[in-house]
C-alpha cells in the first residue's frame, strides 16, 4: 500500500521561496503519476502540479506556471515542488497525491482522480 509523507512547508514573506518534499514508501514508483495539490481556508483542493512516472509529462496550474517546479528523485522515491515568488494568497495546506494511472492535461487536476493522499503540510506566506 502507497504511503506519502510531506514536508518541507513553513513560513515566508511575500516573493519569498519554499521547497515542499514528498516521501513515497510501499512500492517502487516504477508506474502512474504523482502530483501536488492545496487547499486553502474555506476553498476547495485545487490541482498545483503534475508528473507522472518517467517524467516527461509535466503539467502546472496557469497561475503558478515560470515560479513553481515539479521534479522528482526515482531513487529516492521522493517528488519535490520548489516554490518561489510565492503570494499570500497561495498560503494553503499542500497535498501531495499519487495514481497508478497517468493524467491528460484536463484530467489531472480532479482530486477525485487521485487515490492516495499525504496528511499535508501547511505552508504560510505573510505580507
């Protein structure tokens, strides 16, 4: 059973920068996708950013497109979101999700499509 673990969040100023980390531990990640999603007060879990398994297909939401980075290290089983010029609106709980399944484009940003989820970590961006 796929398990995920995040951290990496906290606090920062406005254009400031966070790494998020994801732990992926009960199978090898050799198949599927993995993404990051957030959830802020009072609003719905909205898709952030996508990879699947190999890499080569990589999807952001418009708005955090040329300031957020989706990578992944196979080796270590573990997907990074690298966060910079961050606003204080995009302060949320950060998800992290995985799917044995890969996404279209239209697709991924579902939650209902993804059946494994982390706790979350929370991060906070200040004026």
């Amino acid at each position: 059973q796929v398990q995920l673990v995040e951290y990496g969040g906290g606090s920062v100023q406005t254009g400031g920068s966070l790494r998020l980390s994801c732990v992926r531990s009960g199978d090898s990640y050799s198949r599927g996708a993995m993404a990051w999603f957030r959830q802020g007060p009072g609003g719905g879990r909205e898709g952030v950013a996508y990879i699947n398994s190999d890499g080569r297909e990589i999807y952001y939401r418009n708005d955090v497109r040329g300031r957020f980075t989706i990578s992944q290290d196979k080796d270590k089983n573990t997907v990074h979101l690298q966060m910079n010029s961050l606003k204080p609106e995009e302060t949320s709980m950060y998800y992290c999700a995985a799917s044995p399944n890969q996404k279209t484009p239209e697709m991924w940003p579902n939650q209902g499509r993804w059946n494994t989820w982390g706790q979350g970590t929370q991060v906070t961006v200040s004026i």
